[in-house]
C-alpha cells in the first residue's frame, strides 16, 4: 500500500516536471523581439525629478537613459541655460521672459520647489554645466528651443561644443534637433559632423515623402510627436535615410505602441517604461 502512494507521488512530481514547469519558464521567456530602442529621457527623467535641472539630468543617468534631452535657451546676457518655456512662470518661483533674465538673476530662482519640496532650491543649469558633466557618460540631444528667439544661438552652441573637440566625427553621442528647421539647417552647417534631427509636431501629421526628402538632405533624425506614428510612417522615415525617435511617452502602453511600430528611439518622463522592452539592458 505504502509503495503504491509512494509510486502515485512520483507519477505526480514527474507530471508537474513535464508539463508544469515548461509552460512557466515560456511565461518567462522573452519574445522574439530582440531590436533594441533608444531610451531618451525627456529633459532628464522629468517625471521623478523637475525637468531641466541636473537633478533630474542626474536621475537619467542613474536609471542609464541612453540619452538627455535638454532644452536650450538664452539669457539678456548671452549665456545658454536649460529650460522648457519660454517664461519662468511654470517651472519656478520666479515671473518673466527668459530672455528679460541675466544669468546670475535667472539662478537666482528655484526650479524645483515647483515639483516637489524635496527639490527646494534647485538651480536653472548652463548648458556648459550640463555638458561638462555628462559628456562622454550619456548622449546628449539638444534641442534648440524657439531659437527664433535668441539670434546667434547656433553658433553659442556651437562654440560650446567645438571648445571641447566634440564637433568631430563619431565623438562622443551628440545630436542636435529643434521644431524650427531653419534653425536646424543652421546648425547643420556649422557642425556638420553632428547628427542633427527635425522635431515635428502634429501640424507635420500628413507628412509627405518629399517633405521627408528635403528633410533628409541636412537632417539625420525624424522625430515626431507619437500620435502621428505608426508602422508605415516609420518605414517611410527609415526609406528617406532618417531614424525616428518619438516624443513625449509618459505611459508605458505609448511606449509599448511606439515599440510596436518599430521606431529607433523613445523620448519619455519615465525611462524605465523604455527599459522594460524585451532586449533591454
Ligand atoms: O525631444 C522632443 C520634445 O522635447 C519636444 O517637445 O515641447 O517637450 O520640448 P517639448
Ligand atoms: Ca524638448
């Protein structure tokens, strides 16, 4: 009686071996997807920390985002800072035009009390600031933010990069994108060894693939808003010789959709929604 129990708890373990164990292991297992997706993280990984501030520039490191995306503007004395709008109202202590600012009264403000108190006193970073400190250890992607704005802030950037051998081919992860695609064009010319890329909004939604020719002929990215992707735009895009990073993802199904489609890069608040792809580091 004794061995029959026994021999019916082996024929159970054996079963459970069998058929059990495989099928959770293929639970487990990760898709046959293998291609690999730039993660950017959207003025630093702006959704844990306020955006723009090496605070959250830091956190994009420390989650090993691929890029930061920073955008630059300019000061009443010519210096190049990081900030989104272009008023302070939104995203510090402070009101007025960015351009009304100097530097020193522009650091004046908290940029971070805003989004948590946690963040009292952050600072408005210089664009030197930021590259000196991540050059080398995450790619860059800049963006020229209303450059129409700030005469001259092309070759500010410019000289910036180029003072540190970074205007060379295949240094360092650079690439240099804004929605004003003269503006880009610009750039292009003064630092035609960086990739540079056009930032396209919904009104670039019914895109042609002429449009996309021309955009080709200084532009090494297409990068637009996520509600216009889809598979077909993205092959169109690859066809005309651009990649594709699209913005903003700040839900991971956006992410999973832009996955979807084949895009080369997502720009996001939340980086660990793009590390959680199949393939991923
Ligand atoms: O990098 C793309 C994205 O930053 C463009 O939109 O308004 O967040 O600068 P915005
Ligand atoms: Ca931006």
């Amino acid at each position: 009686m004794i061995r029959r129990i026994f021999s019916i708890i082996f024929m159970f373990v054996v079963f459970m071996c069998l058929f059990t164990v495989p099928a959770f292991a293929a639970i487990g297992e990760t898709p046959a997807k293998q291609q690999q997706v730039v993660n950017v993280a959207h003025r630093g990984a702006s959704g844990h920390a306020p955006e723009n501030t090496m605070a959250a520039f830091e956190k994009a490191f420390e989650m090993k985002s691929d890029y930061i995306e920073i955008d630059v503007q300019m000061t009443k004395d010519g210096e190049l800072i990081a900030i989104h709008d272009t008023t302070v109202d939104r995203t510090t202590n402070g009101m007025g035009f960015v351009g009304d600012f100097t530097l020193e009264e522009i650091q004046q403000l908290d940029a971070g009390s805003w989004f948590d108190e946690e963040f009292a006193g952050e600072q408005i970073p210089t664009f030197e600031e930021i590259v000196d400190k991540y050059r080398g250890k995450v790619g860059l992607l800049i963006e020229l933010k209303s450059p129409e704005l700030y005469p001259g802030v092309e070759e500010k950037v410019a000289d910036v990069l180029t003072e540190r051998n970074m205007h060379r081919p295949n240094n360092n992860k650079v690439i240099i994108q804004s929605f004003n695609h003269e503006s880009v064009q610009r750039s292009k010319e003064l630092l035609p060894n960086i990739p540079h890329g056009v930032l396209a909004g919904m009104n670039w939604a019914e895109v042609t693939d002429e449009q996309l020719q021309e955009f080709a002929a200084y532009a090494d990215y297409f990068n637009p808003n996520r509600n216009f992707v889809d598979e077909e735009l993205v092959e169109r895009v690859h066809r005309s010789g651009m990649e594709i990073y699209a913005y903003t993802v700040r839900e991971q199904k956006h992410a999973d959709e832009l996955f979807e489609a084949g895009v080369d890069g997502i720009i996001t608040d939340f980086p660990e929604y793009v590390y959680d792809f199949p393939g991923q580091n």
